[in-house]
C-alpha cells in the first residue's frame, strides 16, 4: 500500500508483475509494458511452469510460487523480492483464485506502487483517485454489480430483522408448548 495516497504515477524502472490470472491476461500485459517503457526491468512471479511468450528473459527474472512452498521459504522469497526495491508492483485481479495470499501478502510487505489490473488486461494504480474503480472492481467480484445488485443488497440489510424475527417466533412457540404443558396436564389420574 505503498503511495496509496499520492495520485502520482510511479516510474517503470524496477516492475513485479504477480501473474496471479490466465497467461493471456499477462501476455497482453507484458506486451504493454515492454511497449510503453522499454528500458525497464519486468520481473516475473506466476504458479504457472514457463514463462508466457511475451516475457523477456534478458529484461527480467521469473520466479515460481511453488518453488517456495515452506513458510520459510516464502519469507525467504518476500526478503528477496524486498531486496529487489521494485517501484511498480502489477498485481492481475481477474476474479481467479491462483496466488491470492500472495497477492494480498506483497501489496503489505513490499513498498512499491500498486498497479491492479482486470480480466480485460486494462490497469488503474492502487491509490485515493481510483478509488471509484476500485469500488466497481469490487461489486462486480462480490456479485453486486448488474440488474440484481439492489436486490442482493436489500437480502443483505434485511437479513438481521429477519432473523431476530425468526428467533422471536421459535421461542414463543417453544414458550407456549411450555406453558400448555405446565398448566394444561392432567393431575392425580
């Protein structure tokens, strides 16, 4: 959460990118970046085995998340990539579950701008001026965005009322069989 709220744009010089969607999404991606800022590093983590297509050796280095998979040797793999000082961490959100500790994990322990990008491979950085996007990129995850949005919302307010009133109606038909029993029950037959 590096610069979080600074709308600055952070140099390409030294980028993480965690491929943490489909190759495709981080094909278009690297090819974009290698595009737009030529000179910089583009280091590379992914669950994935090889190295997308895109991806330039000579540019960068690729780790692999399963070469790490002790808690030690994920610590030694943050203190790595902490060394490394990168300025942009370009973290794929595309609603896929792959490296997802990972990706909460560095946005805290690596000081670097957050750059997030979609399914789409479209990026929008991590800060205070984007926090509009960062509001819909969470509806549309959580399944709150599109015709049936409000009425999700209004099962999710209404749920607390709902259950008390259920309660409410247990233990009063629970309070009344009760009661029957006590005063009702037949006596010295």
């Amino acid at each position: 959460m590096f610069r979080f709220l600074s709308r600055s744009a952070a140099p390409f010089t030294r980028v993480l990118l965690v491929e943490s969607g489909s190759r495709g999404i981080a094909e278009k991606v690297l090819a974009s970046f290698y595009e737009r800022h030529s000179a910089g590093t583009v280091d590379l983590l992914s669950y994935l085995d090889g190295a997308p297509a895109a991806f330039r050796a000579e540019q960068g280095e690729a780790l692999r998340s399963f070469n790490y998979p002790s808690r030690a040797g994920r610590r030694e793999l943050v203190r790595e990539l902490r060394s490394r000082r990168y300025d942009v961490l370009a973290i794929i959100c595309s609603g896929e579950p792959y490296l997802a500790r990972y990706k909460f994990a560095l946005i805290a322990l690596i000081p670097a701008k957050v750059l997030v990008i979609n399914e789409n491979a479209d990026y929008f950085w991590l800060n205070r001026g984007s926090f509009g996007i960062l509001c819909k990129l969470f509806a549309a995850r959580a399944g709150l965005a599109g015709e049936g949005s409000s009425r999700i919302v209004a099962r999710i307010a209404a749920f607390p009322f709902v259950l008390v009133f259920l309660l409410a109606f247990a233990a009063r038909v629970h309070l009344m069989r009760q009661f029957r029993l006590l005063f009702h029950h037949p006596r010295g037959v």
